[in-house]
C-alpha cells in the first residue's frame, strides 16, 4: 500500500482539477452568460434573484482556486456549504432520502469538496509552495510538568 500511499498528491491534484472544472463550468454562466436565467432559475427556487450571481461568483473563484492549489481548504468549504444549501433548497434531500437520483451528483461534489477542506490541496499545490501546508513541524511541543 505504500505505493498507493505515494500517488496521494497525483489523487489529490486530480480531484482538485476535476472539481475546479465542474464548478467554473457551472459558475461561468451565471457570472458571464445566462445571467438572467440563473437569477428566474433561483427565484422559482424561493431564494432571491442575487443569489444567482452569489453561487456564480463561488462557483467559479473557488473552482479557480482548487485547480491551483491556492487557499484550498477554504474554498473547499465555502463549496461544500454552497451545495449544502443547494441539496436541502433546490434537490430536497430531507424531504425526499430516498429519491437519490434527483442529488446524487450535488451530493458528490459537496462530499469531494468538503474531503478537500479537510485534508487540503496536497503536495502539487500553491498552497504547498507558499505555505508549506501539511508538513509536519520540526519543533517538539515541551510538556509543562
């Protein structure tokens, strides 16, 4: 297994880079193209029309900062809260637990980004090279007797 154990950065780049992708893919148009169908689409939803550009701004800034690696962590959250609200508003998760097929891909992308926010952007990241994110601390912690 500690083969497996050294392709952990590749994984997490690739997990990085895939749901980067998705999100500007669905970010962009809100922010630079359908505009004003996100913004009737969130209002059939019950949620005010601005909300549209909210998530479009989100989805793309964040789907940016996962595929470099930068400020990983923080956009894996705001993502994963972002579709949080979207399986309980938009797919009824609650209302309907067994109606998988209508939230199985939100679910997805909530449950990848929030793996993310908690493991971090990994070795092949900005987050990495500025940061030094996920070393381990040279220093030992003294023990207050």
């Amino acid at each position: 297994m500690k083969f497996l154990e050294n392709l952990k950065p590749l994984g997490l780049l690739l997990l990085r880079v895939a749901l980067g992708v998705i999100f500007i893919y669905h970010g962009y148009p809100k922010l630079f193209g359908h505009t004003r169908e996100a913004m009737e689409s969130f209002a059939r939803m019950g949620f005010p029309g601005y909300f549209a550009y909210i998530s479009g701004v989100i989805e793309f800034f964040c789907g940016c900062m996962l595929i470099a690696g930068l400020f990983a962590r923080i956009a894996g959250l705001l993502l994963s809260m972002e579709m949080g609200v979207g399986l309980w508003a938009a797919h009824h998760i609650v209302a309907n637990p067994m109606g998988v097929p209508n939230y199985e891909f939100p679910l997805m992308l909530a449950t990848a980004a929030f793996a993310l926010a908690t493991t971090g952007a990994g070795l092949i990241s900005f987050d990495q090279a500025l940061f030094r994110e996920g070393r381990s601390s040279p220093r030992k912690l003294k023990s207050k007797d």
